[in-house]
C-alpha cells in the first residue's frame, strides 16, 4: 500500500510492481557476497608492501620506474613469494630494498629477478657449518689445541641444545651449555 496523501488524495491505494528482469537466486547471491568479503578481508589484512594475494599466494608486484623501464627491460615486477605471510613479508621488504638501490644506481642494468630472489631468501646457517667456517677462516695457522678447543666447545653446545639455526638458540640454551661445561674438565683447564 502507498500513502496517496502527498498527492492529494484522501485514501490509500494498492500499487502492484512487476520485475521483468532477471536476478541471481539468494543462495547463489549469498556466496558471492561471502567470497568477495573473505577476498577483501585477506586483500586488506595483508597489508604487506608491493604485494597482492593470489589464491592464497603472496605476489610480489612493483612496477618500475619509467626512467629505467628502458634500462631495466621490463616495465613491471612480478615474482611469486609463497604463502606463509611472516616469510613474504620478510622477502617482500628484502627485495623491495634491492630493487630501490638497483633504480637508484647512476648504470641501470637488465636484472634476473630470480637471482635477486635467491639472494635476498634468508639462508639457514646450523651451528656445524658455523663451527666449520669459523675453522676454516680462523683456525689456519693455529695450533691443534685451537681447534680442540672450538670442537670440543661445538660438541657440548650440540648435547646441550642440538644442531640447528644459529638464529633461534635462546637464553636457555646458554644456561644448559654452561652447566654442562663442568662436567668437561678438559674445558674447565
């Protein structure tokens, strides 16, 4: 019923709408409401610089700079960054950094992009290639105590706390190396 009273007339009257046209069925209107929210609310909560996420991929997608498209030879950036955020992010900002010294160099060379990729991937260092290197560089010309010393110090630290990234050793793992060097009186000299 539409109030007729703006028009003048006195009383209500019935209006009948037809629609002609064709609309989707709810259910199938429903989910495409749902999936676009769900695609925004991912779209947003990412929130990582030059970066889009596709099918649950991040992507790194910068374009470049017209004053080096030329240059650099090609005009946008796309690389694939994988789908845990923590490690796009990381790769993200990592690569972002690079390319902004590339384009900001006075000779703008073409650059494999998988190749400032690798070098930017953080790289897993354990404590037996640390403990290698750190022979290798440091250890030439030493004596044989020097190198007894460091193995037998990499040997109680691999009991204490295990073999694994240097990078994620805590507090803790300090505290069990150090009781545990008392019960090595060869290090204890």
């Amino acid at each position: 019923m539409v109030d007729a009273l703006a028009s003048g007339a006195s009383s209500r009257m019935g209006v009948e709408v037809r629609v002609f046209s064709w609309a989707p069925h709810f259910r199938y209107k429903q989910l495409i409401l749902n999936e676009n929210l769900v695609r925004e609310a991912l779209q947003v909560s990412h929130n990582l610089p030059h970066t889009i996420l596709r099918s649950g991929s991040f992507v790194f997608n910068r374009r470049v700079p017209k004053a080096v498209v030329q240059d650099f030879g090609q005009e946008v950036v796309r690389v694939k960054l994988g789908k845990d955020q923590d490690q796009a992010r990381v790769l993200a900002e990592r690569l972002t950094q690079r390319l902004d010294d590339i384009w900001a160099s006075p000779k703008v060379r073409p650059v494999e992009i998988k190749h400032i990729l690798d070098a930017v991937v953080p790289r897993i260092v354990t404590l037996d290639d640390a403990v290698e290197s750190y022979l290798m560089n440091k250890g030439q010309g030493r004596d044989k105590n020097f190198q007894k010393v460091v193995r037998l110090a990499h040997r109680m630290m691999t009991n204490a706390a295990g073999n694994r990234d240097v990078h994620s050793y805590t507090r803790e793992d300090a505290r069990a190396f150090s009781d545990q060097s008392g019960s090595y009186p060869e290090f204890v000299k």
